[in-house]
C-alpha cells in the first residue's frame, strides 16, 4: 500500500476551479497553464510581460477586442488543431519541445494549440514544482485573462496515454473542467491515469530543462507555502515577482504543424 504522504502531492494537482486553492481530485493533479504565440519574444521578464500585454489587450484597447484570447468560443480558439503539432516552451532555463498528438487528447490538443499559438502562456510561471512529481503551468498571470477562460472549460477526452515521465498533461478540477492549466510530469505519474488525466503529448527535447526548474519554494497553500492560486487569480504576476521572484517563466513559445509521417511514433 502506497505510504500516505505519496498522496499528498498527488491530491494536489488540481486546479482552483472554485476561486480559491482546492482540494480533492484537482488536487491530485497539476493545475492549469498558460502559452506564447508563434515565433520568439525577447528573453527577458519585462519584455516577456509586455509582450504579455500587447498580445492580450494590456495595451491599447482595441488590441483586447482583436485578440481572439478575449474569444474563447470563436473560431479562431476551437478549430480543430493540426494532427501532430511541436511547440517550443522558450523558458527562462531554456527551450523545451513537446509533441503533441490530437489523436491521443483531440479536445486537450485543440485547447493548448490555440492558446499557444495566440500568446496565452508568454510570461507565465512555473508556479508548482515539487520534485519528482510535477512541473505545473498555465494561469496567464493577468487575471482579466484567467478569470475569462475559467468561465470555458473543455470537456474530457480519454486516456490514451500513461501519465509517464515527459508526458504534457491538462490539470483539472473535477469532471469536465479542464481550462488553461497543464503539468509536465517529471516522474512516472501512472497513478494519475485511472483518475481520467489524459496527457496530450511528450517532450521531445529539453527534459534536463524541466529537472532544473526552481523548485524551492515548494507546494501551494494549504499543503504548504508556495504560490497560491488564489492568489495569482486575483494578483497575477505582480504577486509571483513579489513574493515568489525565483519562480522559472515561459518567455515564449513557437507552434509549428509536424507531418505525421515524419514523427516518432
């Protein structure tokens, strides 16, 4: 029988569907993450935020309006994804390349295609990373933004994969509440598949990347005194560079379409 504590990090993964740090089934699973769009944004924290800003309306007003991030339900936000995808995490550690298979998570792959590709997750944190268990990401860090794409979750796809080590996962809250949040499991994680966590693909590249993600300052409240959800929901990134500032980043990340003919197995 599995040691108690092996739970605790586990119950964890969930996301804070319900406005506050959860616990339960969302904690039991990495919660949700945010993306960046095609091509590379400037390497650095204040360039990465700013490209935040003027991908999601931060600056001039008509640029909200354009941006189809402020539409989730569009078409631009829900067409189906190529079958195989790449996307490069450009992270303050280094570059990180996941595959991404729609025919493993159709609805996951549609979901993280689109808010990638269109500059959700630029500037987002690695806000949970508890060694050997998880690398999670996905909250945008502008609660207008998060706030937005809670209200539009997906529902589930099936598990086709195994939560192993490398694999890219949607977090959730419960059933059929998976938003923006994912986790890249940094250990085999195969615990996670009977609770229906359905990885959408593999890190091809720059697994030594996420090993070396800060992980110092441990899980979030109530389990202990990392970031806490809530409170990037209601802060966004000012709370994370104040209180949180050795936190890893995503700076941007560049989607490109793979001929499913020509990728791994």
């Amino acid at each position: 029988m599995r040691p108690h504590h092996a739970l605790v990090p586990l119950l964890a993964l969930m996301t804070a569907a319900c406005g506050g740090d959860t616990e339960g089934r969302a904690a039991e699973a990495p919660e949700r993450a945010a993306g960046g769009p095609d091509g590379r944004a400037a390497a650095t924290p204040e360039a990465a935020d700013t490209a935040v800003r003027a991908a999601t309306g931060g600056g001039a007003g008509s640029e909200a309006q354009e941006s189809p991030l402020f539409s989730p339900e569009s078409e631009a936000m829900t067409a189906p994804a190529p079958d195989v995808y790449r996307t490069v995490l450009h992270t303050s550690e280094g570059p990180v390349t996941v595959e991404v298979r729609r025919s493993l998570a159709p609805r996951g792959a549609d979901r993280f295609y689109h808010l990638a590709r269109h500059g959700f997750y630029e500037g987002a944190r690695f806000f949970r990373v508890i060694e050997g268990f998880v690398a999670q990401f996905g909250l945008s860090g502008r609660p207008e933004l998060d706030a937005l794409w809670r209200d539009h979750p997906i529902r589930d796809d099936s598990v086709r994969l195994s939560n192993e080590r490398g694999t890219l996962t949607f977090a959730s809250a419960g059933e059929d509440t998976r938003t923006t949040q994912l986790f890249f499991n940094l250990a085999d994680n195969r615990r996670l598949d009977t609770m229906g966590f359905a990885p959408i693909g593999r890190v091809v590249a720059g697994m030594s990347v996420l090993d070396s993600l800060h992980d110092g300052y441990g899980d979030g409240p109530p389990r202990g005194n990392g970031p806490s959800q809530a409170a990037i929901l209601e802060r966004g990134n000012e709370y994370l560079e104040s209180e949180f500032p050795e936190l890893d980043r995503i700076d941007s990340v560049e989607v490109r379409a793979v001929p499913a003919s020509g990728s791994g197995g």
